[in-house]
C-alpha cells in the first residue's frame, strides 16, 4: 500500500509505525546543494530523494502603529530564516 506524505505525517503523529517516517533537516547546505545536485533548490533535495519535506515557515510583522519596522540591512531570507523586526522602543525586562 502506498501512502501519501499526509498519510503518513497522521500516522507518525498517532504514533503508529508507517514504512517510513518525514523528515527534515536543518543543515541542507547549498554548497551540498550546488555541488552534487547541480543547484538544485532544497524542495527539489527532498522531492529526489522522495522524502516528505517538513517545512517551518516564521512570519514576523512589525506593528507599524507601535514603531515596529523591518530591518533594513537584512537581505534576502533563506530556509529556516525569519524576517528581522526592530523597535525604537525601549523595554524593560525584570
């Protein structure tokens, strides 16, 4: 019986035993990525390899009424990078 990659999540979750597990990983470097498969983009390292990818996705929006903004000198965010919010106010932590 095949399973699809939500089949197989739920099952994990129950934990009950599928015939393989998701996966995920936090050091898929691009340098792996650009010299053993051609640049590839990390989605396309897990679909090769058939591997149910979990992907985390971190939204950070600044309160634009409270004097939150984006940071201006963060680039382009990569995999697993959330965007920057900074704050002129002050906070006191006790």
């Amino acid at each position: 019986m095949t399973l699809t990659h939500k089949q197989r999540l739920l099952i994990a979750l129950k934990r009950s035993q599928a015939y393989r597990l998701p996966i995920t990983t936090h050091q898929l470097m691009q340098y792996f990525l650009d010299k053993y498969l051609s640049g590839a983009m990390s989605q396309a390292f897990f679909e090769r390899f058939d591997l149910d990818a979990i992907t985390w996705v971190v939204y950070h929006k600044p309160n634009e009424p409270l004097g939150d903004y984006k940071d201006s000198l963060q680039g382009e965010t990569g995999f697993l990078e959330a965007r920057r919010v900074w704050s002129d106010r002050r906070q006191t932590f006790s």
